[in-house]
C-alpha cells in the first residue's frame, strides 16, 4: 500500500508539472513573447487551450501527454512540424516524479501535499518566464502570498495567540512573521543599493516563500539561492548547453524558487 501511495505521489507530481509547464508556456506566448500581440483573447488562450507544440501550435496527441513517457511516443519531435523537442521536458517530469515520490516516501500529510502542489503552480510559472524573459508575472506572486498567509494563519498555526491578561501572541507565529519579513526588507534595501538591478518582483516573492517555510528553514533560503545560482553560472561558463537569459542580470526567481522546494522537501523530512 506504501509502494503504491509513493509512486502515486510521484506520477501525480510529474502529470502535475507537466500541466504546470504548459501552463507557463501559454501565459508567456500570451503575455511575454514576440507573438502575443497576435493572440486576441489571451485568457482563452490561457485557461482553455489544450497542449500545443512550441513552434507551429498544432495540438499534442493524447499519447504526447504522457509524462516522461509521451516525450519517446512522439520520436522527440513535434508530430505536425517535425521539429525537435527540448529535453527539458522529459528532464523536469521525471525530477517531478521523483520529487512526488521523495513526499510520498516521506508520508507528507496531504495538507501539506496540496499546498505542495499549489505552490509549484504559481512556482513553476514564475520560474519558467523569469527564466526566459527575466520578468516575473506579479498575478503568480499574489496568487503565493494568499496560499502563504492561508497556510500561516489557518492550518500552521489557527491559534495566533491567547488571551489571558491581555493578548499574548504566539511566539512560533512571530518568528515566522519576524523571518520573514527581515529578508523582505534587506531585499528591499538591496534592491535599492544595487542602484535597482534586482526584479521587483523577487522583494515580494522572497516574503512569500519565507512565510511559507517559516522559521528555522526561511533563514537559509536566500543563501540556498544564491548558492544555486552561482552553481549554475559556473556550469554555464562551461557549457554552452546551458540557457542563460541574459550576461548580465540573474533570473533570481529561478534560483529562489528551487532553494524553496529543496527546503520544503528538508522540512517534510525534518533533517532540521
Ligand atoms: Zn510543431
């Protein structure tokens, strides 16, 4: 029965993904891209289009869908242009796979699945399109920050205080508030002294995954991230296989979006 909850995990995290990765794609062709002033109804296009190939939008047969699978179903290439698929996609489905099965493996209470899940949506989007056009969607971010104060104030922690002899506040509750805050505002102030290079869009996003992490975990997340990036721009320097969007400026969503899910998964296993 285990066996089965984990692998389930798994393939629901890798179908999971694979939605996730379209959905990205589709808000970047409608909002991002070179193309988007040709698509009239963007939110149709958004929400009620079903899987498309990247180059000419012919539809993916049924069989293309198939998470890791469906990549080798279609011989790696589009069915209608014969154009070469990335391996990207077979790559993220099967870390997705593996990532559901290491929750799974863990017995992650579903609470925290879904919130799991819910987050790698919005997760997923910001970190595809920072990475192709170093711009964050502020709709992904929101969409975050309410999933964060959800989870903060009704399932972490549903009493915020106790009242006895006045309001005494919940001391866990304040950590979390107090962690995550703190990196907001130095981003702030980073983003300021760096003569505004950095995003926007990272000030608000490191305050919503640091309330969804809370304390102790949030304390590493921004050095977690900047570890990631400077690992992937060493790689880089030495592959030319490697994206990278720009010389100059770093897509810090990416890398901030994968130190939370390292860190998320360090929590379900309780290494701290
Ligand atoms: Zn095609």
């Amino acid at each position: 029965m285990e066996v089965v909850l984990t692998i389930g995990a798994g393939v629901l995290f890798a179908v999971w993904h694979s939605f996730c990765d379209q959905l990205a794609w589709r808000i970047y062709t409608a909002y991002y891209s070179t193309e988007r002033k040709r698509i009239e109804n963007k939110l149709a296009f958004v929400f009620y289009s079903s899987s498309r190939c990247e180059m000419c939008m012919t539809h993916v047969p049924w069989y293309g869908l198939i998470p890791i699978v469906g990549y080798f179903l279609v011989n790696k290439k589009c069915t209608s242009c014969s154009r070469p698929l990335s391996y990207r996609f077979p790559f993220f489905e099967a870390l997705a796979f593996l990532y559901g099965v290491l929750l799974g493996f863990a017995s992650v209470h579903p609470v925290e699945f879904t919130l799991l899940l819910v987050a790698y949506a919005s997760l997923w989007v910001i970190m595809a399109i920072d990475y192709r056009v170093l711009l964050i969607p502020l709709e992904a971010i929101f969409v975050l920050l309410l999933l964060a104060l959800i989870y903060l104030f009704a399932i972490r922690y549903p009493v915020w205080g106790w009242i006895s002899r006045g309001f005494v506040p919940n001391i866990d509750l304040m950590l979390d508030l107090s962690v995550a805050f703190v990196w907001y505002f130095l981003f702030h102030l980073l983003r300021i002294l760096s003569g505004y290079k950095m995003g926007a869009a990272d000030v608000p996003l490191v305050l919503a995954l640091g309330l969804l992490l809370g304390h102790p975990l949030a304390l590493f997340l921004p050095g977690l991230a900047a570890m990631l990036a400077i690992v992937f721009y060493i790689l880089r320097r030495r592959s030319i296989l490697l994206y990278a969007p720009s010389e100059k400026q770093i897509p810090f969503g990416v890398f901030l979006g994968m130190g939370y899910l390292i860190l998320a998964l360090v929590r379900v296993y309780k290494f701290i």
